[in-house]
C-alpha cells in the first residue's frame, strides 16, 4: 500500500508519507516533512521541511503548515487555519533562527480560519473554535474561542461540549462513547467507560 498524490501536488524529494494518505489539488509538501498514516491534505496545503505530522489527522483546505509545527495523531486542521512560526516578524529581519515549536496534541480540533500563535501547545482533544486567536498554552479537552482565545468549557474526545464548570470537582459520563470525565481543579481527565 502507498499514498495517493493528485497530479498537481508537488511532493518534494526526501518527504516521508506513510500508507493510505491522500495529498489533494494543488498540495505542496517539502523534502524534509514526516507524514504519518491515513492523513488527509486538502486543496492549496503547504507543509514545510521541518513539520512532524502524525498518522489520521485531517488538513483542510487553505492550511500552512509552517516550519517547527508538531501535530499528533488523530489532528483536525479546519479551512484555512493559520500557524506561525516567528513572534515579530520583519521583512527585513532575517528571523530564520528564532522560530518557536507548536505542538497540537493527539486529537485536538482546530476550527476554520483560528490562528496558532507559534510557541504554544494545545492539549489533547483541545477544541478551538473557529476564527479563534490562540496565543497561549490551552490545556487538554478546553473549548477554546474568540480573540484572543479564552477558555469557555470542556469537549468530549466525541466532539460534544461537556456539562462541566471551568474548575472545581465534578464529572460526567459521556452518553456516546461512555467515558468517564472527571474534572480536578482546572485539569480534566478522560477514564475508560467501564463494561
């Protein structure tokens, strides 16, 4: 098994694309990208040299995926979702050497049109809402939204918000998949439904 590529993608040599991805119209992937399994680029994706993709995750169109960005297993890029890479970028400032690491963790959603601001790590199965300007490290399940991101409540790993405060004690079961939420102060943790 390999990778389907459309004839218009340019995938440069030296890029590793794991079996079963499809890379659309238009895609252009650079030499040094690693590409995981099963992984979806849409229409118009960029992907720079230094850019780790993981296996299942899904980049919609209109996205760049710029140098020093990290996403896990399972990540959703919405249309024309936006990373950077350099803080305070210049025209003619040579900032090459300044980039700063983001790292989207396993199964986080980033909606359509949110901008990652570079530096930061967004928690597993962390939902950023769309047009959302994230500038700051967002914890593991967060609903994230508006400009800049602030935190609104708690997803399920299903993709439903959860009926859980901000902070405090509480839990609550999802009804899709049966997984136990249990919130701790401000941390929120996932336990395996129980059979």
């Amino acid at each position: 098994m390999s990778h389907y590529q459309h004839p218009s993608a340019i995938v440069d040599e030296g890029a590793r694309i794991g079996d079963g991805s499809r890379i659309w119209h238009f895609v252009h992937v650079c030499g040094g990208a690693r590409i995981g399994r099963n992984v979806s680029l849409g229409q118009n994706v960029f992907v720079g040299n230094k850019v780790v993709i993981g296996n299942d995750c899904k980049i919609q169109n209109n996205v760049s995926v710029y140098d020093n960005v990290t996403l896990e297993d399972g990540v959703f890029c919405g249309p024309s979702a936006v990373f950077t890479n350099v803080y305070n970028p210049r025209a003619m400032v040579e900032r090459k050497h300044e980039y700063r690491d983001t790292l989207v963790r396993k199964g986080a959603t980033l909606g359509a049109n949110c901008t990652i601001i570079c530096g930061v790590t967004i928690g597993e199965f962390a939902f950023i809402g769309a047009g959302a300007v994230v500038n700051h490290d967002v914890p593991a399940y967060a609903l994230m939204v508006g400009v800049p991101a602030r935190q609104v409540g708690w997803m399920s790993e299903f993709g439903e918000q959860l009926n859980l405060p901000l902070e405090g004690h509480a839990e609550e079961v999802c009804v899709h998949s049966g997984k136990r939420y249990v919130l701790r102060g401000r941390t929120l943790e996932a336990q395996e439904a129980i059979a």
